[in-house]
C-alpha cells in the first residue's frame, strides 16, 4: 500500500545515514498505551510516548502485492512480576493498534510526519514468566483478517430495523419460508401439493 509522506522524510529515507524509530499506540481496556523505540518520554501529536529502547521489541512488518493479513507482534520484557495480572486484565482483544515510523534529523529533531506503517487490532497476549522480570508478547492482526470472519447478518425485519429504523422491506419475509406458491393452473387434486 503507498504510504503518504512528506518531501522531507523521502529525502531523510534516502540519506547516508538514516535515524529511525517506531512509535507504538495501543488501546488498553482502561487508558491508552504509547511507546517508543526510543529512551525518555517524547511528545508528537499531542501523544506522549514512553521510551522502552532494548526492553521493546517488534516483529517485521512485512507488505506484498497480494491480499493477505499479515500479523506483528510485540513484545515487553522486563515488566516485574506483580504486574503480571494487570497485563492480563487490562489487554482488550480487538483493540486498536498503530504504529508510526518516525525520522530525526542529526541534531535529534523529529522530521515532519511520521508515517503510519502498520494498523491492526489486538490479540490476546501471551506470558513468560522468568521469575522477577516478565515478558508479554501481544499479537496484532491486520484489520483484513476481519474478511474472514462470518457475517452474523439475517435477511430479517428485525436486523434490517438495527441499520434503517422504519423500513418496511422485510416485514414480510417470515412469512414466505412456509408458502407454498403455484406458478401457472392450481393443482387439480392434493398429490399435486
């Protein structure tokens, strides 16, 4: 998929040396998450992004020309173990996930904007428990895996009310899974039925 981007970071992706990071926003059942590649707190967009460096890790992102749902994974390590319940609780399957790749210049300023290179939902995490520190891993999946997943749609007056409050155009389609309907002469006796 093209990414929109500006003159300046085309021309800082195709620089000698390129200063990358990602930045991470993910929707927790109570509050909103945001990371960074980076160490310290930064602050783009009105988000304030906390640094994770080493402790974070993300898989590859990856893109071809054909239509597939490709997944990422990310991963915390170092968390204390007392927060291993919090971890659990607060993680909200299907909540939204995004992830920007960021550019700085050589005196360490962001260059204008960052690309949103991946865009998913969340998955349920998993844990490795290694005694004092933890380490969680949270699958996202791409918002294509949703074509996968079976619409729980009716032809029904009733679903049809839920989006257009007021139509009449089902109202009678109960009623004809029972009918029995002769196209042309009716029978001439009750073996014909």
């Amino acid at each position: 998929m093209p990414r929109a981007m500006t003159t300046a970071v085309a021309e800082a992706l195709c620089a000698s040396v390129v200063r990358p990071a990602l930045l991470v926003m993910m929707e927790f059942a109570a509050s909103t998450g945001y990371a960074w590649t980076g160490l310290g707190p930064f602050t783009w967009d009105g988000m304030t992004f906390q640094g994770v460096g080493d402790l974070g890790n993300i898989s590859a992102m990856s893109e071809d020309s054909t239509v597939e749902a490709k997944g990422v994974t990310i991963e915390l390590s170092g968390i204390p173990s007392d927060m291993m319940t919090e971890v659990l609780t607060e993680t909200r399957v299907l909540g939204t996930v995004k992830i920007w790749l960021a550019l700085f210049d050589d005196a360490g300023a962001l260059i204008p904007d960052p690309i949103l290179s991946y865009q998913g939902k969340m998955d349920a995490p998993s844990l490795e428990d290694g005694g004092e520190a933890c380490t969680a891993q949270i699958t996202v999946e791409n918002i294509l895996v949703d074509l996968n997943r079976a619409c729980y749609r009716r032809y029904t007056n009733e679903d049809q009310q839920m989006d257009h409050p007021g139509d009449t155009g089902f109202q009678y389609v109960a009623g004809l899974q029972e009918q029995i309907t002769f196209w042309g002469r009716s029978p001439s006796s009750v073996n014909n039925v």
